[in-house]
C-alpha cells in the first residue's frame, strides 16, 4: 500500500527544512539508508512507521504526527 499524499508531503518538508541536504544526507540524519528515504517519500507504508515519526520528529512536526488518527472530542463524548 502506498499513501504518495505522505510522502510528497515528506519531501516538500524535508527541502524547505533542510534545504542543503540531498536525499542520502537526510536519510543519515533520520537513520535510514537512502533507498529506505525514497520509499518514504513514495508513500510506501513498507517502511515502519517508526522511521516516518523519526522524520516528523526531525522536521518539527511529532505534535502532527501523534494527532494522527484521532478522532476529535465532540460535546456528546464523557
């Protein structure tokens, strides 16, 4: 399965954060190997999504990554 909304989203964060770093660069900092950064940045949910949250941490976005699949409160909820 592939989610390239994901990954899109991931490169186009990576080049405004880190705009001097190549694909192989950021993938040391995240502790993947440069083909591993690819499928990430293909969406390809193959990869854990530990290494996705390590990216989202690195990136400043870990607040966004936690706020994934939850649902809001709504009035009605105890």
């Amino acid at each position: 399965m592939k989610l390239p909304q994901l990954g899109r989203n991931l490169r186009d964060s990576r080049k405004r954060r880190f705009p001097g770093d190549n694909l192989a660069r950021f993938a040391i900092r995240i502790g993947v190997s440069r083909a591993t950064l690819q499928k990430m940045e293909q969406g390809d949910l193959s990869v854990s999504m530990e290494k996705y949250y390590q990216a989202g941490k690195l990136l400043g976005l870990e607040r966004e990554f936690e706020q994934l699949l939850r649902l809001p409160r709504s009035l009605f909820d105890d």
